[in-house]
C-alpha cells in the first residue's frame, strides 16, 4: 500500500514542482532589476560584455531611462569603444540636457581619449548646472592641468576645497599644484635660534627668494644669509622641480657659499617623487654636503593625504666608514582651507642636511654620529589668497659633541607673495 501511494505522490507532484520551476524562469525582470545586474556584472565580476548586454535589455523596457543609458555609455568608455559611448550619451543629452551626471560621464571619456578641450567644454555645461559639483570641479581641474593650465587648474580645487575640505584627491592635487599654480613667487624669511649650553651668542639666519614658473617646471633662485659664530656668511641657492610626467616630478638642488665654516662650501640634492593611488606620494633621493671632506646622505620618504590632513614619514642615511647615521622625522600638517593655509607639527630624530640650522654637525660628527631629538609647530596663513605669512618655533635637544647635550629654541617668520 505503502509503496502504491509513493507513486502516487510522484506522478501527482513532480509535474507541479517543474511548472513551478518553468514558471519561475519566465518571470520577466523589470528595467530596474536589470540595471542592478548589469551592475554586478561590472562591478563585482568585471564582466562588461554581459553587463553591456543586460543594459541595453533593460533599455528595451526604459527606453528613455537616463541613468540606465548613462551607464551603457560608462560600459562603452570602460569596454574602449569611445563612438558608441558618445552616441549614448548624446541620445540623453537630446532629451535631458540639464542632466548633471551626463556631462561627467561624457566629461570623463574625452578626457581619458586625449580630447581635454573638448572635456573642458562638457564639464563647464555641468558646472553651469550645479557649480557646486565636486566631481564636476575634481574632473575640470585635472583637464585644465593636462592643458597646462595650472593656475586655474589651482583656483578650481580651492574652490572644490571651500565647498569640501575634506576632499582628499582636491588635496592632494593643490599641493601638487602648490609649487606651480603662481608664475612668480617672492619670498622672505628669518630665523632667530638661541642656545643654553653650546654658544654664547644667537645665530641668526634669512634668506630672500624668487620663485619663477616655466615651463618645464617651478625654478628658485635663493640668497641665505646667516651670522654664526660672530661670523657673517652668504650662501647662493637654486631649486628646480622638473615635471617629469603626470606621475613623477622631481627636486634638483645646488648652492654654493662664501664661507664653509658656517655653511657648506657646496651643496647639491636630488629627489625623485611619484604621485601614487590612493593619494599616496613616494620620494628618493640624496643630498651631499662639502665642507672640504664630502658628507653624502640618502633619504626616502612617503606621504599621505587623508582628508584635511597630509602625513610624512621621512628618512635620512649618512654612511661612514665606521656605522650610518639615521634620523627620522614625522610631518603632519592639518588644512583648514587651500594649499596655504595648515598648521603643522613635526617631531624626529637625528640630523637632516634639509635643516639649515644644524648642518654643520655632519662636519663635526664626522667619527662620532650626533645625536638629537626635535619638536616643531607651525603655521601658513594666506591673505588675499596672494599674500602667505608662515610662522614657526621648535625646539631641539642636540649632542654636539660626544656625550654632550645642549638645548635650542628656534623662532621663525616668513612672508611670500604670489603673482
């Protein structure tokens, strides 16, 4: 009986459940549920044939749907076929030209295909629409820059940045842009550093700097004056940063002085930074200081940009015949407006050929590596956006001689002028 009714329920079900089945094939997806897909399909499993043919199902059904077709357009970009993206995205514009989003999208594309004014064009009518669009503002400066044309490329991410400070790519690319966006720059500054120990007498340190923009990169030309020792002395400094390409730029340094008892006969330095993803920025290089006997250091730095504020984690390597030299130091500078405008705060170890205060001591540590441990805080402020005062004090506690430690405070005052 048992085994007659198990027949029973077979021949009874099994059809029911495969009509269940068949059925649950047939249910047709709306355009939204389509465009979730072909979603997934780009996104998640980077499938853009199957998403582009989801998309354009879900057209069949929305044929006037904008973001849907966007997005098609998007696939086509990314897929590296460029005319059937730009007809995608010229059939929105015929029936949504006050659309936002389009103009990113087709923005986007002539852009990455080597059409920059063309984008430049697309990404005003935009702005036109919403002036407050962040990535309209992002996209317009990154095409003015590949135009080469930096200072607007500058003045549009601080606008992005007045609207965002928060935004990290914003900021990473002003600072990029910080040592370009002027054509000319002038700048003074002093330094005024006491001791309790090592001297009886201050030092005193200025220098007076042009600043030019060409076009191969931003070119200083740099008078240092400093009296130590009782002693008077001028030091001849230039700073080159070639841009190299959108990745790599570099820093190229070279000065002479009159008097290498109180700086370094010569002085040359190279670096070799990289833009990296993620806001990230990476450096290499040397600097190498004569004082009659050549001291050569090696450094390595990297950065990163999160938010309002930039991090730098640098150091430097001075070989010698018996051990190397290390110092390391930690940058941190918190933005609260455009390129010029942080407060900042540093604290290392060790000796840095980039501080002007204490380079001496290399010539003094040669046989024995000095020691020491500094703190700094600063801040830049800009007015009129052309006028930047900068102020700083730090304090170190420096060995300058074996075993023998001492204290110095240093208190300093600047003002650039950008035109």
């Amino acid at each position: 009986m048992t085994k007659y009714l198990y027949r029973i329920l077979l021949i009874v079900f099994i059809p029911i459940l495969n009509c269940i089945a068949v059925s649950a094939q047939e249910i047709p997806y709306n355009s939204d549920q389509l465009f979730q897909q072909a979603r997934n399909q780009a996104f998640e499993k980077k499938n853009y044939p199957r998403a582009i043919s989801l998309a354009k199902e879900a057209l069949l059904k929305s044929p006037d749907y904008a973001d849907i077709r966007i997005f098609l357009g998007r696939l086509y970009t990314w897929s590296n076929k460029p005319d059937s993206a730009r007809a995608e995205f010229s059939r929105v514009l015929q029936g949504n030209p006050n659309y936002e989003d389009v103009y990113l999208a087709y923005g986007s594309l002539e852009f990455w295909n080597k059409s920059p004014d063309t984008a430049l064009v697309l990404t005003n009518k935009g702005l036109s629409i919403n002036s407050r669009s962040e990535d309209l503002l992002l996209l317009k400066a990154r095409v003015l820059r590949d135009l080469n044309r930096v200072k607007e490329a500058n003045l549009t991410l601080n606008e992005l940045l007045s609207i965002n400070p928060r935004n990290t790519i914003a900021r990473s690319l002003s600072i990029q842009d910080g040592a370009f966006g002027s054509r000319n720059k002038i700048g003074i500054s002093y330094d005024y550093v006491t001791f309790d120990k090592q001297f009886d007498k201050p030092w005193h340190l200025a220098s007076l700097d042009y600043a030019r923009q060409t076009a191969m990169g931003s070119i200083t030309g740099r008078l240092n004056y400093a009296n130590r020792f009782q002693t008077n002395a001028t030091q001849f400094e230039v700073d080159f940063y070639p841009r190299i390409s959108k990745t790599f730029y570099a820093y190229v340094n070279a000065a002479v002085s009159n008097d290498s008892g109180v700086f370094p006969k010569y002085r040359t330095g190279f670096s070799l930074y990289a833009n990296l993803p993620a806001a990230f920025e990476a450096e290499a290089g040397f600097r190498m200081l004569d004082f009659g006997d050549k001291f050569w250091i090696y450094t390595a730095s990297i950065g990163k940009y999160y938010k309002n504020y930039w991090f730098n984690l640098r150091t430097f390597l001075a070989p010698s015949n018996s051990s190397v030299s290390q110092s390391l130091a930690l940058n941190v500078r918190y933005y609260f407006g455009g390129v010029d405008d942080y407060l900042s705060f540093g604290a290392g170890s060790g000796l840095s050929p980039d501080n002007q205060r204490n380079t001496l001591l290399y010539n003094i540590g040669n046989t024995y590596k000095l020691k020491s441990n500094n703190l700094s805080l600063g801040l830049r402020k800009s007015f009129n956006t052309s006028n930047i005062i900068g102020l700083r004090v730090a304090y170190e506690n420096q060995e300058y001689f074996k075993d023998t430690r001492g204290n110095q405070v240093e208190l300093g005052i600047a003002y650039m002028k950008r035109f």
